[in-house]
C-alpha cells in the first residue's frame, strides 16, 4: 500500500500534462516524474514490486487527476 501521495503538476501555470509524485512504500520514500502516457521516470530508485506500483499510482493518478 502507498502512503503519503501527493502530487502537484511538473508545469505550473501551463496546460501541459505531467506531474512530479512522491509516496512512501514499504517504509522507503519514492520520488518520480508521472508522464501522460503513464510512464514514471524514478527520481530515486524503483520500488520493489514495480509492476505493482505502477498499478496502483495509475489508479490515484486515475482518481485525483484525471476524474
């Protein structure tokens, strides 16, 4: 489970899509730029079980950003 997410846009003031997120999992904070496509690009290292998180970052993606 995810913890602590947020996100904010990577350009403010702009239309452009793209988000920097930030989340602890498994005690460890993580760090990534979310791309519209869905891809991350990790800030500081993948997560363990990335196939995972990726899933559910997509569905708080899918649920705060994109409603």
């Amino acid at each position: 489970m995810l913890q602590h997410f947020s996100y904010k846009k990577m350009f403010e003031d702009s239309d452009l899509p793209g988000w920097t997120i930030s989340f602890y999992y498994h005690n460890k904070q993580y760090k990534g730029d979310y791309h519209k496509d869905g891809t991350i690009n990790w800030k500081n290292g993948t997560p363990p079980d990335e196939e995972q998180v990726l899933r559910m970052v997509h569905d708080l993606m899918t649920f705060h950003v994109y409603e």
